[in-house]
C-alpha cells in the first residue's frame, strides 16, 4: 500500500513499464549502511599496528569541507589539502567519531596503513593521515561519489558498454591486489568511487588484509556483508583471492542491475541456505549471455572452479570489445535507416497531403494550403513529349475533316 503520493506515482510507473524496482533514489540514512552487514562471531581478534609516521599530515593543511557520506566510523567529508610543495588538491576525509579508544582507532588506521601499499589507476589513493584525535583519514576525492548512488540517479543515460567497462576497470584492480597477495574483502557497488563518467576506482580498504604465508586469512568477530560472500567465507570465516572473485561476480551482477542489491527481501540467515541449494542471482536485463555465463562462474561453489581475477580481466575485456563493435554497427544501422527516411520523404519530415474527394475543397486552401482542381486552377505544367505528339496528331485530324468542307465552298463560290 502506498504511503505518500510519491510511493503512489512510483507504483503507478513500476506498472506502466512492467519494472519491478522502485523508481525512486533514496537518501542513504545514518545507519542504513550497516543493514548490508551481519556479525559472524569468533574468538579471535588480530590488528598489527605498523607506523603511520610517513604519511602524516599536519591538520593546519587541511580544509575540511561539506559532510558527503558515511563509512563504517564516522562522517566523510570533503575538502582540500594546501600541500606545502603542490598545488591544492581536493580531497575525501574519513573521520571517526570514537577513536578515544586505542583498538578503534586502530582499527580505523588499519585501512590507511593498507592502502598506502597500492599504485593503481583504478584503486582510490591515500594522501596521508592525521593519528592524533580527532583521528582522519585523508584520500584522493572521487567527485561523483559511490557507484551505486551513480548507477541508479544515471539509470537512462549509461549504455550497457560503460557498465561492462566499470567491471573491466574493478577486474583489473582486484587481479592487482591479487598479485599482491591481499584480499578485500568487501567487493561492492558501494565501496567503488566514480572518478569521471569512465572511470571507476575501489575503495574501502577497511576489511582488506594481508594473506602472508597462508593460502586464506580467517576473520575474526566484527561484521561482515553476508549477502555478497561465498559460501566458504559465510560457514567457515575463510577468505581468498577466490571468496574475492564470488564477490565481485555479485558487484558485476549490481553494476548491472543500476544498483540494486542482491537477495532482495531475503534474510541474512537465509542466504546460505539458498546458495547451498543451488540458487543463484538472476540474469539481468540486456545482460550479454556471455557475461551472465561469466558471472556464474565465479559463484561456482567449489572455490577452485573459479576463475581468476587474470582470467577475468582478460575475458571482460573481450566482452567489452565486442559490445563497442555492436554498439558501432547499431549507430550505423540506425544512421541508413535515418538516410533511407530522408529519400522516402523527399528531404521533408512532412507528410504529403491527402488527395481531396471531387466536388469537396482540399484540406488546404489558398491560405498556405492546396485547394482541389472544382476550386482553383493548378498552376500550368511544362508538356511532357506524349502530349506534344497527341496534340499533333489531334490537328491533322481536325484537317483532314475539314477538306470536303472546304472543297464544296470553293464550288459554290465558283458558280
């Protein structure tokens, strides 16, 4: 039942366009994020705090600016740094409302002490941090904000070559991290940043961590996104390069779907149920068969049936050319189909009159309209060859009766 004439509208076009998602962007409220999170309880609890002296900064230099999200810990912000030795640049400032504690403020830092070992193009830089309270953290700024708030207010305006592009850019960065043995953890639509309207970056490092000499990192207690987590990750708390690659074959499935999210209306506690039972994300629509049949592959539920993020990247890319020769050859058909319309039309959009009926007046009249020929004279045409011939033809004839005519006047006129 709709609540408010906007629920009622959005129902109504749901209806009209046979959709099944909600028209209407919603405001992320406070809290609303951490509904994508459930606790999976452990005993265990590891943090390493390595120095931060490096990338210290000096909050003098900082501007901070408008509140424009929220993260795990506190408020984000953006903002400028007035860099002693560099122009100003802008900014993302993570801050953390209750880093009085040691262990929170460590584990608000774990996530900049991981990303000041990445150099990617599509992973979102650390510019430095400020250890002392009130601790932030301070990041390369994506100015058009998360992924998924983009996805779903530019809806009508991405064609499906940009959307397989954004997975090509996520794979590449995720096969980078994989050469660098981390895995991340929280592969989703709204932990990757829009930097331009073609260039994605991933972000939120704050579950990312450092395999070392293992094959898999066991997570300790905290709360983790159940409904974008392979199987092994939700029963066992076991994380690889392959949970990654389940992962972002659900972040593929949002980029998509414009944003939504999976398991809609299902229960945390039910996901792995459904998983186990052999149940998986729908294709979406205008979805290429070719990358749906990818997408399943990564959420193959033996780990070491899943491709690898190298794998990944090199099939993504083939998809992504392969959609641009479409794309081309649809503007081409559509550009002859114009051409061939121009021909039909005689160079004019406008449809030709309708003949009128005899005896009526045409629909147009002398005002800038035709009349008929009961109501006006048509203008005279240039004769073609057969009327020249016929008229000829007509005049010897009307000769050839008057010869006898003539013939008889002149014997009269004689006697």
């Amino acid at each position: 039942m709709a609540e408010n004439l906007a629920d009622l509208i959005d129902g109504y076009c749901r209806l009209i366009s046979m959709e099944t998602h909600s028209f209407i962007v919603r405001v992320q409220k406070e809290g609303e994020r951490t509904d994508d999170y459930a606790e999976i309880v452990d005993e265990e609890d590891t943090y390493t705090m390595p120095s931060t002296r490096d990338y210290e900064i000096q909050r003098d230099r900082i501007e901070l600016g408008r509140c424009i999200g929220e993260g795990q810990f506190g408020d984000v912000h953006q903002g400028v740094y007035n860099s002693p030795d560099k122009p100003a640049l802008p900014v993302a400032i993570k801050t953390c409302k209750n880093c009085t504690s040691d262990s929170v403020r460590e584990k608000f830092l774990q996530e900049a002490l991981t990303m000041r070992q990445f150099d990617h193009p599509h992973i979102v830089k650390l510019i430095g941090v400020i250890t002392e309270n009130p601790v932030w953290i301070i990041m390369e700024l994506c100015t058009l904000g998360e992924l998924r708030s983009f996805l779903q207010v530019r809806k009508y305006s991405l064609d499906l070559a940009t959307l397989i592009l954004f997975a090509y850019q996520l794979s590449t960065a995720l096969a980078y991290l994989e050469s660098k043995r981390f895995v991340h953890r929280d592969i989703a639509a709204r932990n990757v940043l829009v930097s331009s309207v073609d260039c994605v970056m991933l972000g939120d490092f704050g579950l990312s961590r450092y395999m070392e000499d293992s094959s898999y990192y066991k997570a300790s207690k905290g709360k983790l996104p159940i409904k974008w987590m392979a199987p092994e990750s939700i029963n066992f708390r076991r994380f690889t390069s392959a949970s990654d690659v389940w992962m972002f074959g659900v972040c593929m499935w949002e980029i998509l779907m414009y944003g939504i999210k999976p398991f809609q209306g299902v229960k945390n506690n039910d996901v792995i149920g459904r998983i186990e039972n052999g149940e998986r994300l729908a294709m979406p629509p205008q979805c290429p068969p070719t990358l749906y049949s990818l997408m399943t592959k990564c959420w193959s539920y033996d780990p070491s049936k899943r491709p690898r993020f190298t794998e990944l990247k090199t099939q993504l890319s083939t998809i992504l050319e392969e959609e641009k020769l479409q794309q081309e050859e649809r503007l081409r058909m559509e550009m002859r189909r114009q051409v061939t319309v121009s021909w039909d039309s005689g160079g004019s959009d406008e449809a030709p009159p309708k003949p009128s009926r005899p005896g009526y007046p045409s629909p147009r009249s002398s005002e800038g309209f035709f009349s008929s020929p009961q109501h006006n004279h048509f203008p005279k045409m240039c004769p073609g060859r057969g009327w020249v011939v016929w008229q000829s033809r007509k005049k010897q004839n009307l000769t050839l009766i008057k010869l006898p005519k003539s013939s008889e006047e002149d014997n009269v006129w004689k006697k």
